[in-house]
C-alpha cells in the first residue's frame, strides 16, 4: 500500500509573490516559483488528511480537485498554518459532517481564541469541527500510522510528522536529539529552509544541510521557502544530488 504526499503550498508565512514586491523573484512567470502558504495532502488508502489550514487553503483544495477531507493535523498555531479554518464549510456540507481536527493543546487553545465564533455559537453557518488533542505519543488517523517529532521554532513548540518512511517538519530552528532519533536514517525527510540568511526561528541553506548530513535521508526536500531564496532554478543549482527544492503541486510516492 503506497501513500502519496502532494505539496500544496512550498512558500514562507507571506508566500511567493509578495504584494508591491518587484523582486526577480516575485516578477518570475515560472510557475515553480509560485509558491502559496506550507501545507501538504497525505492520501493513504481511501483516507486524506491535510497538514495544516493556512490562508490559501480554499484555493489549493480546488486547484487540487479534493473532493472528500478525513481529517486535518496541525503543526503548530502561527496564522500562516491555520487562517483558512473557516472554509471546512465546505466539506461539512457534502460530507455531513464535523471535521475532525488533529492538533496539540497549544494549537487548540490558539484556535479557541482565534475562532471564538466557531465554539462559542449556534449560528448554522459557522465551521463544524471536532477536536483531538494529541501529545508526542504516536497515534493514527484511521489508516494513517503518525508520531509527532517535536522541533523549535524560535521558542515555539512545534510538531513535524512522521508517517512510515517520510518525515514532515515545517517552522523549525531547532531539533533535540531526541526527535532527531526518531527520524534518523529515514528514506524521505520534508524540512524548511527559508533562505540563505541567518534567521532566529527557520533552518537557512547551511543548517538545512548540516541536519540532512546528520538525519541521513535517502531524498529531502525543502519547503516554506522565501522569495529572498532566489527562483526554483537558482534553488536547486546550490543543492547536493538528494535535495530538491519543492514547488507547490509536487507529488511524492512513499510507504505509510
């Protein structure tokens, strides 16, 4: 049983292009260098989830075609990981009902401050959710086999994931020995790298690579990517044989 995971957006908490920005980068007419806010699709069997709801969420469920949504597991609070909650509505219409929504205690709290509307309400038209808090134990959503790995953005507690051989981290500055432990070797490994430039909460380039040379994935590939990067072509000419820079609708095949 293959799963499969598909990019949704590759691109920074702004995304690429910025508003009033006349970069090379964000006046590029290649489409890899479009890049909407992180968040990936995970198909294992009949069951999809989506990793985090950000702003560009409606769109990339319709330029995705998806139809039928299990569920929703979310790294961690910051607006650019779950702004696009609210359009749910949509599959709590065709599906009748309640999305389930996968997230530690902090994420849960966030989006009852967040989306008051959404829980303190009766109004009809609002989002129907259903929450499951998790921890950093492993657990599954029905067919889909999960365990949290625990990084730091900045002083943020984040969650990436790890199903089977792939492992996803997004917004993270710093792993403990602990989490890389549990990725360690893993064929597949999705982690950020904002840009060359040091910066106080993402990997950049050479701290991307120094976790890749010490994790030792067979394949990585990069997301949650600033136009301050460079184009996807300039991205990949400074990257090792086994890393690719991904671009939003990049699809990957792996075992769950």
């Amino acid at each position: 049983m293959n799963g499969k995971l598909t990019f949704l957006g590759t691109g920074t908490s702004q995304g690429v292009p910025l508003p009033a920005c006349s970069c090379h980068v964000c006046q590029s007419n290649e489409p890899k260098d479009h890049r909407l806010r992180s968040s990936v699709l995970v198909e294992v069997a009949t069951q999809r989830i989506c990793i985090d709801t950000g702003p560009d969420f409606r769109y990339q469920m319709l330029r995705e075609k998806v139809m039928k949504l299990d569920a929703i597991l979310y790294t961690h609070e910051h607006r650019d990981h779950v702004g696009g909650l609210d359009d749910v509505r949509a599959f709590n219409y065709i599906q009748a009902e309640a999305m389930p929504l996968y997230a530690p205690i902090e994420v849960i709290k966030a989006l009852h401050q967040s989306y008051a509307y959404i829980f303190n309400s009766n109004y009809p038209g609002i989002p129907k959710v259903s929450l499951c808090e998790i921890d950093e134990a492993p657990f599954s959503i029905k067919d889909i086999q999960i365990t949290p790995i625990p990084v730091w953005h900045h002083k943020l507690r984040v969650f990436g994931y790890r199903m089977g051989d792939l492992a996803y981290i997004t917004d993270a500055k710093t792993v403990p020995e602990s989490s890389r432990k549990l990725i360690r070797d893993i064929p597949i490994l999705i982690i950020n790298c904002l840009h060359e430039s040091t910066h106080i909460s993402h990997f950049n380039l050479e701290e991307a690579l120094a976790f890749i040379e010490d994790i030792r994935p067979k394949q990585t590939y990069l997301t949650h990517i600033s136009h301050l990067f460079g184009t996807h072509e300039e991205i990949q000419s400074k990257l090792p044989h086994t890393v690719e820079a991904a671009y939003d609708g990049l699809s990957i095949l792996f075992n769950p």
